[in-house]
C-alpha cells in the first residue's frame, strides 16, 4: 500500500468511525473502506514459510533444494553431516556361550580337583585308626646313635616319644628282601646320655605293607613310657612315609597279670 492509499484508508477511516452520521449515507465510500481494508489486513499478515531452502555452492552462488550445514557446539548437522556420521559400534561380546561353556567347565575340573584332594587328606584322617594317638615327624638335629654305627644313607630319626626314639634305614643289600627297617630304642642313646640302650625293638616293611613295631609297656620300658601308660598297655608304631603314627590299646586283664609278673 502506498501512501497515497494509506491516506485514502486514514480519511475513510475517520469519516466511518467519528463524530458524525458516518459513512451510513455513502455506498460507495463505505464499499471503499471495506476494500483497504482487505489490503491492509492482507498486507500485515505473516508471510508463509518458504517451501525451498537455498545454500550457496562453491562459487557462492545459492543451489536450489540443498539444505545448509549448521554447526552446533563444534557439531556439523546437515545431510552430509547425517550421511558421514558413523554408525554405532557394537560393543565387543568376549564372552560368548562357548566361551562361558569353556570357561564353566574349566573351573568345574579345577574344583572337583580341588575337592578330591582336600578330600584325600580328611579322608585319611577320617579313617585313621581310632587308637590312633600321636603322629611323629622327622628330627633333623637329632643326632644318630652310636650303638648303631655310621649312619647309612637315608636314614631318619623321629620326635621322642615318652622316653622312646624311632629311626628307619633303608634296606642293606644282606636284607634285600625288605625296603625298609624300623627301629625303636631309648631316647637316651640318641640324645647322647647313653652309648647303649637296654630297649630295642626292630621290625621291617615291604611292598605295601609298611614298617610296624608292636610293643607292650612293661617293666623294661623307659620310665617316662610306663608313667604314661598303664602296665600291659599295647602300643603300635607304624611307618607312613615321613610320618611315623603311634597306636595304643588298653591292657586286657590277662595282660596286666603277665606284664606284673615280667615285672
């Protein structure tokens, strides 16, 4: 509208809505004013968002259907931007169901292993005898007795026991026929206040039958064993690799009587 016909729309404007009969007479006036404003109306509306977008190519000049990259926060976001944009990687699946399978019975073998085992060393316990009352070790600074001569290869000494000492040497060639020997003596003659004891008892093993000396506490016994067992007590000692278990078994009535007499 030019503003010619804006003063045109002003002046009607004032006829129709002053003081005054208004443009009530005038036809022709009042259809004027209805058309400006139309115009007016028409002119201030909002114009509709255009239906095409316009980027300039690399000459600068605008192309026609393409849509400009915009950057946000350092990020392109355009259709190329869209077409270039990598797609998610997905993530790295180590453990998949052969692997767990593997790995599941991997560790079942580890611990059916591990319970076998632990399982053996109660079991050994578990059914060890009931009479069963001290497991000797091996004495690495006990000294060999000299009743026995120059200590052979091989040879162990175990703990003290009441008054008692053990010891195996392996088999000589004259006693081919055994693996190993079993002796028990006075603990006087290992700890050097005897050259000689009074007590021997000697027993050999062979195959799987290991080294068993029996014995039972009497008169000729060392002090200390006869102050811990009773008269006509059976006592056993039998070899079981680096160990040496001690067995006992109370005197029967009949065995008092003759161990009394012995005495």
């Amino acid at each position: 509208m030019d503003d010619r016909t804006s003063a045109e729309l002003t002046s009607l404007r004032a006829r129709a809505y002053g003081r005054g009969t208004g443009l009530e007479d005038d036809r022709e006036a009042l259809d004027r004013l209805a058309e400006l404003e139309e115009l007016s109306l028409a002119e201030r509306a909002p114009a509709p968002p255009p239906s095409e977008t316009y980027a300039p190519d690399a000459a600068g000049e605008p192309v026609r259907g393409a849509d400009p990259e915009v950057s946000i926060d350092g990020a392109v976001v355009g259709p190329e931007a869209e077409e270039e944009a990598p797609e998610p990687r997905r993530p790295l699946i180590w453990w998949t169901r052969r692997r767990i399978a593997a790995v599941g019975a991997l560790g079942l073998v580890a611990v059916i292993v591990a319970v076998a085992a632990i399982s053996a060393a109660f079991t050994y316990r578990l059914q060890a005898d009931p009479r069963e009352i001290a497991v000797l070790q091996i004495d690495p600074s006990a000294e060999w007795p000299e009743m026995m001569g120059n200590r052979p290869d091989g040879s162990e000494i175990f703990e003290e026991f009441y008054g008692l000492r053990a010891f195996v040497q392996d088999n000589a060639p004259r006693l081919s026929a055994v693996d190993v020997c079993l002796s028990v003596i006075e603990a006087s003659a290992v700890t050097g206040r005897s050259s000689y004891s009074n007590f021997y008892i000697g027993a050999c093993g062979a195959g799987e039958f290991p080294a068993t000396v029996s014995m039972l506490v009497n008169s000729t016994a060392p002090d200390e064993l006869q102050e811990r067992f009773p008269a006509g007590t059976s006592l056993q000692f039998i070899l079981r690799g680096d160990e040496l278990a001690v067995l006992s078994s109370p005197p029967a009535p009949v065995a008092v009587d003759e161990a009394a007499d012995a005495g």
